[in-house]
C-alpha cells in the first residue's frame, strides 16, 4: 500500500506552480520535485473517499460518497485542449472523467486497486466509460503525461499510463528521473532522441498545462484524484465497490 500521507499545497503556489509548469525545461529532472508526491492545490489537506474498502464488499456495507458538486456535462464533455481518450464504450450511459497527476500517490493507489475491477464490472461490460485527463503538479507528472501522449495511439497512451503509474516509485521518487522515464519509455518503443524531442515539445507541453487549467478553472479541480460522474464531483481515490454503487445509480 502506498503511503497516503499527502502535504497540502497552497493556492497561490499552486497558481505559481502552473507558470512553472508552462515553461519548465522537462530533460533536466535530476532532483526529485517532492519529498511525496502532492495532491490538493487547497489549503487544506487532503482528503480520500476511501483508503483501503474492500472492492468485494457488500452493497449493504459500502459507505458512498456524497458528491461536492455538479458541473454542466455538456461544458465539462466539450472539446479540451488534448483530445480526451476513451476506455471503454463511447457510447456508455454513464461517463466517468478523471482528473489526475502521475506522481500523485492517491491516484496510483486508485488505479491499482480500483482501476481493475472498475474496467472489468462497467468499462468492458459497456456500462460506464472512462476519460482520464492531464493535472499534473510538477515538471515529473508533465514530462510523464508528455511522454504517455507521444507514445502515438489511444491505446499506447492508455497502457503507457498504466505503467507510469505502476512504477511510480521507481520515476517519480528517483535521483534522475530522466533515465528512470527514458527505461519506461523504452518499452513503449521509443529511443532515445524521440524521448528528447517529445520533451522538447512547447506545444505539446501547453496543451497539457491548459487542460490542468481548464479542469481548476471551470470545474474547480484543485485536488488529485477528483472524478465526475455523469457531472457529479467526488474528490478522492474510492474503492471499486463504492464507485460502482455511484455508477449503478447514475445509469
């Protein structure tokens, strides 16, 4: 189990952390950006759905979450500055958008807990979909995001996220986090000169950055993970069992 101790970040630092974002060099990666990887962009500290619900637990046990919000679907499913990935049925009743950050503990436990019995009971089954979209807080979680974007299709994107995620210990945490990121991209089929220039992508690196933007500035994500479900708001990772009594009862 992932430590799930997270430090809060303030918002001023947050809005200082996007500027850096915008223009951070992403091959000079030598010195781990945190201590842990940082979640809330709020004052206050982060908080989890859940931390270790079993995803077998019985409906009569599981304890659902309220959601905090709802946003305008139509606003919230619009053209983004990077086209959305779906997995899953584009056409599922029930969407499911998830805003994370690959050095983002909460997110790492959500998808290695949650993510497989999530895809296996509603994403495969054509009942819900899942779109997961760019929040990084550091130059590690952008270069990530980066290099899963430049893999070249939704597919390579979905699984080189999945890797990225899995071994988040061994990138996010190291001394170097270029050679740990370029072993990983490796898999994915690239060398090493298309690992620099993906990187070196201004345009590429924007894009990201706006879509982080657009998620806190017009659907109030300023923590990792934060989900919408069918427009309605859950900030936290939550077991599978919880998040699929919010998806029954969304279809």
């Amino acid at each position: 189990m992932r430590q799930n101790a997270i430090a809060a970040t303030p918002r001023a630092s947050f809005r200082l952390t996007l500027a850096a974002l915008a223009g951070a060099s992403l091959l000079a990666l030598s010195a781990p950006a945190f201590a842990q990887a940082e979640t809330p962009a709020t004052g206050a500290p982060a908080t989890s759905a859940t931390t270790s619900a079993p995803a077998a637990a019985p409906a009569a046990d599981v304890t659902v979450p309220e959601p905090s919000a709802t946003v305008d679907v139509a606003k919230l499913m619009a053209e983004q500055p990077l086209k959305d990935v779906v997995i899953g049925n584009p056409d599922a009743p029930v969407t499911i958008v998830e805003y994370a950050s690959m050095t983002c503990s909460h997110c790492a436990t959500f998808h290695e807990e949650t993510y497989p019995t999530l895809k296996k009971d509603y994403l495969d089954t054509g009942k819900a979909k899942l779109i997961l979209r760019e929040f990084p807080f550091d130059p590690r979680a952008l270069a990530a995001f980066m290099l899963a974007r430049c893999t070249g299709d939704d597919a390579k994107r979905t699984a080189m996220v999945d890797v990225l995620f899995d071994q988040q210990d061994t990138w996010a945490r190291a001394e170097n986090a270029s050679v740990a990121l370029l072993n990983i991209a490796k898999l994915a089929g690239m060398n090493q000169e298309q690992f620099a220039a993906c990187l070196n992508d201004k345009d590429l690196q924007s894009k990201v950055v706006a879509v982080q933007e657009k998620g806190q500035s017009e659907f109030g994500v300023d923590a990792t993970p934060t989900f919408f479900i069918n427009g309605q708001k859950f900030a936290g990772e939550m077991s599978a069992a919880q998040m699929g009594a919010i998806i029954d009862k969304a279809r």
